[in-house]
C-alpha cells in the first residue's frame, strides 16, 4: 500500500504558487506606487505663479536704471579702515563721477540648479574719486580720480525655502572685474615721493577694493530689492478686503409669494446644531475670516520649457477660514505643463483646488444651507403663513396647505447632501451641489414635513478679469433638477407650483454665490509690485492668468540711495 505521502503532486501545483506569488509581488508593489503617488499629490500646488524670461528682462531693466540713476549721485562716506606695514589707513569719500551704460546685460534662468538666477552687466566703464587718509604725519590725505573700463559685474541669486513658507532670497558669488584701470592723483597733501608710494599700493589692491566692498553693496541692493518685491505678498492673503455692494439679481415673476420668499434672502450660517441664521447682506462678513494660503509647497525652481524658461513657484493655494485646525481632505491635481501667452511677464495658474477647499470649508461650516422661518426672518413672519387675510402668504399661492393645515407657520430647510464641486474643464468652471430641500408646517411643538425634493444642479459662474485685476463673477444655473420625493402624508402638487418652489431655492442659492462672486478675488500683489494688462483663459483644466509686471520705481529709488552708501 502506498504512503499518502508518496502520491504524485498535481501538476498545476507550481504554477499555482507562481501566480499566488505574482500576485503578491504586484499588491506590494501597487502599495509603494499608491504611497508614492500620496505623497507627490501632497505637495502639489494649487496655485502656481511663473514668471518668465520676459518679467526677469523687465525686472533687470527695471533695477539697471534705478542703479544708473542712483550710482550718478553715490557718495560713501565710510568705505573701509585698515593697516599696510604698521601704517594705519581709512578709505573714505567714495563719489562716482561717472558710469556708462553697459554693451550687455542679461538674467540667466538656470534650471536643476541650487542658485537659480544669474545676473551678468557685461563690458561698461566706471569712474570714481576716493580719499585715503593714512596716519604718517607727512602724508595725512590723498584723493585719487580711478577709471575703470570695460568693466564686468556678476552675481547669482538663489531662492529659498523659509521656515515660514516664504521665498527668501540670498544673494552670493558676486563678481567686480575690470580689463584696465587708470589711477590718477586728484589732490594731495604730502610730499610727491610719498604720494606715489601710496598710489601704486592703492592701485594694487583696487582689485580687491572693488570685489570685497563695492560689489557686496551691489549685491546687497540685489537682494534687498527682491526681497522688497516679495515681502509684502503674505503667507496668509485675506479673501476680502472691503465691503462690497451686493448686487440683486433681477425678481422673477412667477408669483408674488415667490417673489417676497426670494427677498427675504436668508441663509443659515452655521452646521446643522446650530440654527441661526445670517443674511446674504452679511456674507462677505463671514468671508473675512477666509484667507488664501499662499505658502510655498516646494522650493522655486526654473524649469526648461522651449522655447522659453520660467521661474515656478508653487503656492499651496487653499482657501480656508482663520484659526480652522481642519485642512480640506483632498489635494490639487496636477497641472499640466504649456508655454501659456507668449511674451507674458507672469502666468498665475490656479487649479479647481483653491474654488474646492473653499466650498468644503463653507460646507463644513454650514454656510451653503439655508434656513427660512418667521424666527429667522421675522419680517417675514406673516408672509410665511398658510392663512392670510390679505393673500400674502404662502397658502395663498399653494392653497392645499391652507385646506389641511390653516393658521400654520411654514419653514423651509435646504441642506447639501455633500460638498459642492468645482469642475475645471478645457474651456469652463462650472460648480455642481446635490442636495435636500424639505418644507413643514409648524404650530407649537407642532411640526410636519409637507414637502420633499432630491435637488441636483450644475451652475456656471461666469467668471471674470476686471481691469483693477480682480477675480469676479455672476452665478447662472446651467442645470436644475427637482424632483419631488413621494412619502406618505406629504402633499403633490402640480407642476407650476413645483416650479415655483425651484424658482425660489434657485434665486437663493444665486444670491449667496454672488454674494461671494461679485465681490472679487485680488490677485496678489505687493508695495513695490504690481500687475498689469491682465487676461485670464482656460486651459490644461486649470485657470491661467497671464498680466505683466510693473515695479515702483519711487520705492526701489529710495531702496537704492538706503542700500549703497
């Protein structure tokens, strides 16, 4: 008798645990994939700000004639003390006499770099008169008259990550080069021997004068100037600024009742354990406590993109409400890579991430459902009634409330069933809700759902670029579906009494969007930095915003005439 454990194995039996394996293998490896993909979509932007060989042309432009304007009129009264050969000496009274315009200069985008910017003044003449006082009784002062020609100035710029999520910008690897010079003695009060003696030191050590003290004050004017241009956008920008004037949308004409329903405008502010309520007049109020985080999610980068290479900077873009501790729980889409406008200074691109987060935070808030009863609105207490004397009242234009239930009070009560989504598509937004509208009718204690409807609506903002470069828009419903929902004990009405009802929850819903809307989104911008000439398109499922840069020159005036001297 053969043992059990001698029987042949079944041949299917190694490929069996191939594939158990395979299969394993793949789930581990699906694992890393998914994980990896989790932490890339945490550090996507929401909104990307590029500013391309053209704004980094304009800005050098900018600074090169601020400097050739203020370098006309330096005068640096302290420039260095120091000690040759026991003999102690102060340089002091650096004037520029004059500065030619240079034969190139240009700002190098370097991608997959550290320092990213490159900043080159290429072949220009320099002249200056310095003093230098010595201590040697015979020789207490002399004032040189230099000439440098062919002068060439370089530094690199490098863009940092601060510990605050802001750009921090350093200035280093500076350079002062010159192919000759020529020193001549101005004025003197010393013997001529001596005086020569001095001058072939000083012209030796020129070389280092201009490298180690002239060029680090115009590195420091570098700096410091970016620095300006981005100090003023904070990490934290507020979403409103002022108080707008809201703008009513036209009444509509259906009936009275829905008419006087639709001024009341009253919108529930807070989630569903609390009841007060907030009129659409006091949105933006609310709004003030939003604000755009505009904290850098990578460090800046160049990224080659031919023709044409841009500086990115990635923002983190959500919009929430001050002292939240809760973020949104999804994350920005990647945003696909185009060239945008040619000769465009600066593309803002803004994903659907930004319009999301700031609708779930709304959402989470309670702030997008509505409440409507003579409590929250008592002006309209006799108007929400089922029995009237005058026939303004809700019974009168849906009389099978006042036949089953007379001498009640009526409320409406509209909630989302989830957060509305914004929808970036190649050419639109559009924004989308589901959501619950439930009428009752109270006395007392009293209180009976009457009415019912699943709501499912698609709406198109209409956005806009103002020519003040503000972000505004005007809600208009694309799509609107009512359907009644069919329970026992609730009351069917006809058609035109459904649409009605619509009419009214539509009227709603656009005034508190345009509450939001027209009231505009500000682009950021700073004390020395503006925008200009902007335009906005769709394109790669994102917003882009293309305008040019505009720098004060009055505040980079007085930055320079603070900076070298």
């Amino acid at each position: 008798m053969k043992s059990a454990y001698n029987a042949p194995r079944p041949p299917c039996l190694p490929w069996l645990l191939c594939y158990c394996l395979l299969v394993a293998a793949w789930n581990v490896e699906a694992r890393r994939r998914s994980r990896l993909e989790s932490i890339a979509a945490a550090n996507n932007p929401g909104i990307i700000l590029r500013i391309t060989n053209d704004g980094f042309m304009y800005l050098k432009d900018t600074i090169e004639s601020v400097l050739r304007h203020q370098l006309s009129r330096v005068r640096i009264a302290h420039v260095q003390n120091g000690t040759f050969l026991r003999v102690r000496f102060a340089l002091h009274d650096f004037t520029i006499v004059r500065v030619s315009p240079a034969a190139v200069a240009n700002v190098e985008l370097r991608p997959q770099l550290t320092r990213q910017i490159r900043l080159v003044v290429d072949d220009f003449d320099f002249s200056f008169t310095i003093s230098v006082s010595t201590s040697l009784r015979n020789c207490p002062v002399v004032t040189f008259l230099v000439h440098l020609l062919h002068c060439t100035f370089s530094q690199s710029i490098q863009l940092k990550l601060s510990t605050s999520k802001q750009i921090q910008v350093t200035a280093d690897q500076c350079s002062f080069r010159f192919a000759t010079s020529d020193v001549e003695v101005a004025e003197y009060d010393c013997k001529k021997g001596l005086t020569n003696i001095i001058k072939n030191i000083f012209a030796k050590r020129l070389h280092q004068l201009m490298q180690e003290n002239f060029c680090q004050r115009l590195a420091s004017f570098t700096e410091q100037t970016l620095t300006r241009v981005v100090q003023d956008i904070p990490v934290k920008l507020p979403l409103y600024k002022q108080q707008p004037q809201i703008r009513r949308p036209a009444s509509f004409n259906r009936t009275s009742a829905a008419a006087d329903m639709k001024r009341s405008n009253n919108v529930n502010n807070n989630n569903n354990n609390n009841n007060n309520s907030v009129s659409v007049d006091d949105m933006t109020a609310l709004l003030r406590d939003f604000y755009v985080d505009l904290g850098l999610t990578k460090v800046p980068a160049v990224v080659n993109a031919p023709p044409t290479k841009y500086l990115m900077i990635a923002m983190k873009g959500e919009i929430v409400k001050q002292n939240s501790a809760e973020a949104a729980p999804f994350r920005p889409k990647r945003i696909g890579n185009t060239p945008g406008r040619r000769g465009a200074m600066m593309h803002l691109i803004f994903t659907d991430f930004p319009i999301n987060s700031m609708l779930y935070h709304m959402y989470r808030a309670g702030m997008l459902d509505y409440k409507l009863s003579s409590e929250s609105s008592p002006k309209m207490a006799n108007f929400l009634r089922t029995t009237c004397d005058d026939l303004m009242c809700v019974g009168f234009g849906i009389p099978e409330l006042e036949m089953r239930f007379p001498n009640h009070d009526v409320e409406a009560d509209f909630r989302l069933h989830n957060p509305p989504r914004a929808v970036f598509s190649s050419d639109q937004v559009s924004v989308e809700f589901d959501g619950q509208l439930d009428l009752y009718v109270t006395r007392g204690l009293y209180k009976q759902l009457v009415f019912s409807y699943d709501i499912s609506a698609e709406i198109d903002p209409q956005l806009s670029l103002d020519n003040d470069g503000q972000l505004r828009g005007k809600a208009r419903f694309k799509r609107f579906e009512m359907k009644p929902k069919r329970s026992p004990g609730q009351l069917q009405l006809v058609k035109l009494q459904n649409e009605i009802i619509g009419d009214v929850l539509k009227s709603l819903v656009e005034a508190k969007l345009n509450a939001i809307l027209e009231n505009g989104f500000g682009l950021p911008q700073s004390k020395v930095l503006k925008l200009d000439k902007a335009a906005m398109n769709m394109e790669k499922n994102a917003l882009w915003l293309t305008a040019d840069l505009s720098l004060d020159e009055h505040e980079l005036q007085q930055l320079a005439a603070d900076t070298i001297k």
